[in-house]
C-alpha cells in the first residue's frame, strides 16, 4: 500500500463536471490498493474575482483580511470535492489549514511553512477516508489564518507529502508534464520523462510555470519525489527526482522570462564602494537585483557603466533608488529598457562540458541577436536580448541543441 498525495489545481477543478473528473481518479487510485491525500486549489477564477471583491471595498486593503478572504476559495474547493466523493460511493473528509496545523510565519499572503502537524491526515486515510485538503493556506502563531502566496498549493501539497512521508507527491496541471521548452512558441518541444530537482528549479525561476519555486525547494530539501501530469488524460507525465540514475544532459530545457527590466547606469565612478553604495541601496528596499554587468564607461576616463536587471514590477520603486544613488555617488545618465527578455538553457550536464556557452553564442548571433547581458550558474546559462527576437532564439536554441530530437549529450559541432 502506498501514501499518494495529489495535487489538483484550479483549472483541474474548475467546473463540477472537472471536480467529478478528479473524485473519479482518487477513488480509483484507492482502488488500487493506495491511501489517497488530495490537495485542491480554489476553482478556476474564484480567487481573482474574491481579490477584485477586495479592492472594489479599498485600494489597499488590510492584509490580514486579504488572506481571510482569498482562503474561502480552497474552502469550497475541499468542501465540493468531499462531497463528490461522496456522491460517487467513496468516503472522504475536507480539512482545513487550522485543522491540518499548517504553522506558518506572520506575513499575510506570503506566508512561509514552520510546521506540519500531520497525524490529522494520517488518521483520515487510515480509517478508509480521503484526506482532502484546503492547500494555499495555513495558522500563524497568533491563530490568524495566512496565505502562502498565489501557486501556494504546490507548496502545501509537497510540504504535507513531507509530513506524512508519502511516497509520491503527483501535481495534476492542465498539461502533459514539463516540456524542453514552451510548447506554445516552439512546435518541436517535447515532453521531459525525468528531470532532476536542480533543473527543475532552475526551469521554474527562469520563467517555466509548470512547478512553483518553493514546492520544488521543499521536494529537493525533504527528497519528495514529484509526479507532474495532466488531469485530462492518464498518461504518464514528468518525473522530478534526485540526481542518481539520472542521464546528464547538456542541455534538458529552454525557459524565457519577460518579468525584467533593465537599468543602466552611466559615468559611475570607478572607484571603491560605489558599486556596492548602488546595490546595498537595492538590497535594503529588498529589490531582487539578476544580472549585473560592469564595463569601461563608453566616454573613457575613470567612469564606468553598470548594468542590471530587476523584475518589472519593482522598477518604479528602483527608479527613485536609483536616481536618488546616482546623485549621491555622482553619476551620470540613467537608461530603462522594458523591452527585454531573459533567454535561458538549462542541464545538469554543463558541469562536465566545455564549450557549452559558446555554442549558445553562436546559435543565437547565427540568427541576427544581439546578447545584452550574460548571466550563468553550474546548470544554467541565461542571455538578456530584446524581447522581440523571444521566439525566435527559444527556437534556435532548443532545436540547436538537438532538443527536438532528444536531450543533446553534446554540445552540436559547427
């Protein structure tokens, strides 16, 4: 027998004849001999339209309240699957975030797991019950209910599978598993059977939405093994697990990201402490800050230029930093550009293999585009480029690497 945790997101359960779908395929895993957790996520579009409700009331809404409300709509997703469940023969029972003791930090809606208490839920699917619970949600120390963050019910579907030790964590989307790269842009892109936590992080902070960051975090930290696949069919989807036993490609995926902006700082002084003056500004107002790059200053002299990226949502809060710094270190002109996007290849592989990066290069000045910033890790490469050569480069990339065929084992030769 085996502890199965599924997960189900809104679009999963985004009508009742979805949710019926989902109550189907839980009693049939149990069926076959498994003790059966089900995560649910709020249907399809309830948790905007309870948001939109809040900032028709105040355009800064109080966010305690904002968790109180946008946590009913797992509420009623578990309370309706129970009851399908029901409907359909099976046993089942909804339970809450309070009744799961999901301990978390103080910051409403985005709030951090402390603890699972998970005997609640072990004794549920014990006694023949399916545990089906509200994810997205949980208790701080002083009772109030908090909200883990929009995507939060992959975190409390991965961090539960840790709690009760189960033996597979299966997140059901609305697609087939993780694909080498966006199959809406790229027509050869192919469905990846297994993939390590590593890259499967990698992919998701790179712009892939298949898994969200932090439930992937937790998979690798407690060696939850994840199931991605599609609640429309039952074919088998993507495996992320460790890395032994697992084939290290060069290159297992393309991810792109248009969620930055790029700032450039010209004539900055080229002395000590002033780079560190401009980014210790950013840190204290907590901005991400992603690639950095610092060259002679394109007058000469003792000036330099720094470049950066920050995510597009903070660049208002970053231009008053920034113009502010700028003053203070005695700078020169300022520069934004919207119009990018970050383009990037992902692979175990690249630890053991030379030349990787350079064939990137070539690929992507084959096609006419220009890298404006470069930014690696031991698994990762990522090019900044104007945001309207986006499919074009995913193309090249994916398809130079050999990923339209099968994961490369080596970098292409010229």
């Amino acid at each position: 027998m085996a502890l199965v945790v599924q997960k189900y997101g809104g679009t999963s359960v985004g009508t009742l004849a979805r949710v019926e779908n989902v109550a189907r395929r839980a009693l049939r895993t149990q069926a076959e001999g498994n003790q059966v957790v089900i995560i649910v996520s709020a249907m399809a579009g309830v948790t905007d339209k309870l948001l939109g409700l809040a900032y028709e009331v105040s355009e800064k809404p109080d966010t305690r309240e904002l968790d109180v409300l946008a946590s009913t709509g797992e509420q009623q997703s578990a309370a309706i699957m129970a009851m399908t469940i029901h409907k359909l023969g099976g046993k089942a029972k909804s339970l809450l975030g309070h009744q799961v003791k999901i301990n978390t930090d103080g910051a409403f809606t985005k709030a951090r797991i402390h603890t699972i208490e998970g005997s609640k839920v072990r004794s549920t699917v014990k006694d023949g019950h399916i545990a089906v619970v509200a994810g997205f949600q949980g208790l701080n120390a002083e009772g109030d209910i908090t909200t883990l963050g929009r995507g939060g019910s992959d975190t409390t579907a991965v961090a539960i599978a840790a709690a009760i030790e189960a033996d597979v964590c299966e997140i059901y989307t609305d697609v087939e598993g993780v694909f080498t790269t966006d199959p809406n842009i790229c027509a050869s892109a192919r469905k990846i059977d297994r993939i390590s936590f590593e890259e499967m992080l990698e992919l998701a902070s790179l712009g892939a939405k298949v898994l969200q960051i932090r439930s992937v975090e937790l998979a690798m930290k407690y060696g939850v093994p994840l199931h991605v696949r599609s609640s429309f069919s039952d074919g088998m989807g993507t495996m992320v697990v460790g890395e032994e036993g697992l084939e290290k490609v060069v290159v297992q995926g393309v991810a792109y990201d248009k969620k930055e902006a790029k700032v450039q700082l010209i004539n900055v002084p080229d002395r000590p402490g002033v780079v560190a003056k401009i980014f210790g500004e950013l840190a204290d107002r907590n901005v991400s800050v992603d690639m950095i790059i610092q060259s002679p200053s394109r007058e000469g002299g003792t000036t330099t230029d720094v470049t950066f990226t920050v995510p597009k949502t903070d660049l208002t809060q970053v231009r008053d930093i920034i113009e502010q710094t700028a003053r203070d270190v005695g700078g020169g002109a300022i520069e934004y550009d919207n119009d990018v996007v970050k383009v990037s290849i992902v692979g175990l592989g690249m630890r053991s293999h030379a030349g990787v990066a350079a064939e990137m290069f070539q690929l992507l000045s084959s096609e006419g585009v220009n890298i404006q910033a470069i930014s690696t890790s031991e698994i990762k490469i990522s090019c900044l480029i104007a945001s309207k050569y986006t499919e074009l480069a995913v193309r090249t990339l994916h398809d130079g690497f050999g990923l339209d065929k099968g994961a490369s084992i080596v970098p292409p030769a010229h």
